[in-house]
C-alpha cells in the first residue's frame, strides 16, 4: 500500500507514475509569445515581465508554425467562425514556445496575462501592454493543467525540456 496525500493506493507503481506526472504539471504551464508580439519587437520585454512575475524557464524555442500546425495547436477552435482567422494569424510569423515553471503556474500566468480581449484585461497585464485586439493577443496561456501537458508535449521533447 502506498499513501499519496490523503489518499491510499493499492498499486503503488501506478500511483507513483500517476503522481509524479500530477505533481509535475501542477507547477508548470505553457505559453506562447504570439506573431503580432515578436514583430514588434515586445518578445524581450514580455518575458522580462514573466521572469519578474516569477516564473522560471524550463523550455523555450522560437519557431514558425506551418498553417497545418497553428490547425492541430487550436483544433479545439476549429468550429468557431474565427478558426481560420486564428490559424493564419498563428503561421504568419516565428512565436516564441515555453514552458514556465512557478507554484500554481496555470492560474497565476492566466492572471498575469489577463482577458482574452486586452479591451477588457487588467491594467499592468501583458495583454493589456501588448496586446492591440481579441484576436492578436500577444500570447497564450494553458487553461488547466492537462492542457498545459498536451501543449507542452506539441511543442518539446523530453530531451528538450529540464
Ligand atoms: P485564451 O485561452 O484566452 O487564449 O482564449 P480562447 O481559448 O477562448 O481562444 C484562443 C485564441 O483564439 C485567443 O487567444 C485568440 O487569439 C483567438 N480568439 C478568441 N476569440 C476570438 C475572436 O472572437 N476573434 C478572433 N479573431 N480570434 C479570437
């Protein structure tokens, strides 16, 4: 038997994989610095503002997706009517891809980004600082843990990752 937090396991391997997986996503997210932020220019003041806000980097690329890719990254989108709008936005220029680390980092980074629309993000937000509308919203942030997971997962490696 194997007692994890309050719970008891009867299949301690499975429970530990199971744990370690938990434990590890519930401190990091992923993010994107979208293509309206890094052509102008704001890549380095955006992570600047994420380092301060505490966060630390445990994987970054700068990369282009290919409208197949921005597809696959937003298929959950894919019935709204700003679906393509989203994906030839997502291709048209190199994002900046990383994975934050922080205790509580999922909700702690959607705060530090802010509202979807940056007309409605908090003062002091990236979004709001950087952001010119709903739909060029200078980044993203993961909704949940399981997603910050599967997102992570699109863009590293294990190798790739520390
Ligand atoms: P997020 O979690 O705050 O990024 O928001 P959503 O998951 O609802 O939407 C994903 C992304 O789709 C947003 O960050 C925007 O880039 C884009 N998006 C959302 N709503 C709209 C919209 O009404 N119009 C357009 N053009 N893009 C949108």
């Amino acid at each position: 038997m194997l007692k994890i937090h309050y719970l008891t396991c009867s299949k301690p391997l499975l429970c530990l994989t199971f744990a370690a997986k938990y434990t590890y996503m519930s401190n990091r997210t992923f993010t994107m610095i979208k293509p309206d932020a890094t052509s102008k220019g704001h890549t380095g003041a955006i992570l600047d503002q994420i380092l301060k806000a505490g966060f630390s980097i445990k994987a970054m690329k700068w990369i282009q997706l290919t409208e197949k890719q921005a597809g696959l990254f937003y298929d959950i989108h894919r019935e709204r009517p700003f679906f393509q709008e989203l994906v030839d936005f997502m291709s048209s220029g190199p994002i900046v891809a990383a994975v934050l680390e922080k205790e509580n980092a999922v909700a702690d980074f959607r705060t530090l980004i802010g509202a979807t629309n940056p007309a409605q993000a908090e003062e002091g937000t990236i979004r709001k600082r950087f952001a010119a509308s709903i739909g060029e919203n200078a980044v993203h942030g993961s909704d949940s843990d399981e997603n910050a997971l599967i997102e992570a997962d699109f863009f590293f490696s294990k190798l790739e990752r520390y």
